[in-house]
C-alpha cells in the first residue's frame, strides 16, 4: 500500500513563510492531480490548493495570492509554498494524490503536517 508522507511543518509566527512537501512511499500510476488539505480541530477538511500534472494550480480564495503549490511529476512530489502565513492557517495540511485510469479512481492521502502560528 503506497502512503504520503508529508514533511516540513512547524511553528512559524504571523508573516512567516513554510514550504511543506509530499512524496509517495512507492510508484503511483496514471496521476491526474496532487494537492493538499487542511484541517483545523473540530472542523471539517477543506480543499487548499491543487495542480494538475499538465500544470494547472487551482487555489481556495484564502490563500490565493500568498501560497503556491507545485509538483514534480516525474516522483510524484507535490510541494506547497506558504507565504505571509496568518493565526487562521493553523491546521494540519494532508496531501492528496488523484489517479485515474480507464474510468476509476484512486485517491492516496497523506497523514499530516501541523502548521502552527505562535504569535
């Protein structure tokens, strides 16, 4: 069973910037999109930002402007660039990797990187 591991979260006070990455523990086929997720305590998850393996970025409205998700296609690495980072995004962020093939989808999900502001 191929995991996400996520990597490069911390304490970061109000301006700051975090680059947080996400790699596969195996080969994952057929990748449509990688992205990430967030999720503060007793809330639900919601979509942060994603791109597609042709390039294309989507982003939520929150953070659009101050983050930056790239990937590297080749590995299946997916990277977020957090800059100007506000008290509200603190969360845990997970990746998530879409593949696709002939009609079915696979989604792979990562465990988790805490992002906290100690201002």
């Amino acid at each position: 069973q191929v995991r996400l591991v996520e990597s490069g979260g911390g304490l970061v006070q109000t301006g700051d910037s975090l680059r947080l990455s996400c790699a596969p523990s195996g080969r994952i086929l057929h990748t449509k999109w990688m992205g990430w997720y967030r999720q503060a305590p007793g809330k639900q998850r919601e979509y942060v930002a994603h791109i597609t393996t042709g390039g294309s970025a989507n982003y939520a409205d929150s953070v659009k402007g101050r983050f930056t998700v790239s990937g590297d296609n080749a590995n299946n690495t997916v990277y977020l660039q957090m800059n100007n980072l506000q008290p509200e995004d603190t969360d845990v962020y997970s990746c998530n990797i879409r593949s696709a093939y002939l009609g079915a989808g696979h989604d792979y999900w990562g465990q988790g990187t805490q992002d906290t502001d100690s201002s």
